[in-house]
C-alpha cells in the first residue's frame, strides 16, 4: 500500500506538485514490484546466441520492441545529459510538477462516477457525518 502521496507537513497539507511527484515514484514502484515476466520471448536466448559475446543489443529489434515494456518511461523526472537538460531551459523537478500540475487542471477532465457508486459514497458519507456529531469531542470552555 503506498499512501500519503501529495502531503506535506506531517499530512497536514495537500501540495499539488507533490502529489505529481510522489505519483511518479508510486508509478515506478508499481513498475518494479510488477516483477519481470520470464518467457521465451522476454528471455531472447535466440538473440543472445546471434549477439555473442562482445556485442551489444542496443540496434536489435528485439531491443525496440521491448524496452519501453520493461523500462520505467517518467514523464517527470529529465534523465537526458546536463547539456540538453539546459538547452531545454534547465527546468528543476518543482517546475516541472508545477507545470504538470496547471496542465492536468487547466485540461483533465474526468468521468461521473456511475450513479450507483455516487449513491453509495454518499450514504458513507451521511453516515459518517452522524457518527461524528455522535461522538465528536466535547468543548470545554473554562469559567473566567
């Protein structure tokens, strides 16, 4: 279970360009924990034999076709050399997720809840609602 994503100041606050960023760690996460699937496919004794010793995989089409599968693709964190990483405007992480943050506001949009999930968290959060006023804390005020 990752949770927590997004806060700031012991939980106390939500920051927008961090709930980004921790998304993408999650994703990542995700990714790693998926495991690594092991079929003759993905195993590619064939393309190790053709190899060899010595070689490189890197202009094989066994290559293309997987590594995007198997690598983490972020969308966040700039893994480019330092030179095109200025060439590009030098953006720290913070921009980035800020930047990110005011696209997904500026363009998300999401779909209804189907109106029997709608109905449900509305009755969980009706009876919550009376559960608190039932037992929420007493104020005490002190007699001056």
């Amino acid at each position: 279970m990752i949770y927590g994503l997004g806060m700031i100041e012991l939980g106390m606050t939500l920051d927008f360009g961090q709930l980004v960023v921790d998304n993408e760690i999650a994703k990542m996460v995700r990714k790693v924990v998926g495991g690594i699937r092991v079929t003759d496919e993905t195993l590619a004794v064939d393309v190790i034999r053709k190899v060899g010793a010595g070689g490189h995989f890197l202009l094989e089409e066994h290559t293309f076709k997987h590594m995007k599968n198997v690598q983490s693709q972020s969308q966040l964190f700039d893994r480019n050399p330092r030179e095109h990483w200025v060439e590009s405007g030098s953006k720290d992480l913070a921009t980035r997720a800020r930047e990110q943050v005011r696209y997904i506001l500026e363009n998300h949009k999401p779909e209804p809840l189907p109106a029997e999930v709608s109905k449900q968290l509305r009755q969980i959060i009706e009876t919550a609602e009376v559960e608190w006023e039932i037992h929420k804390p007493k104020v005490r005020r002190r007699r001056t």
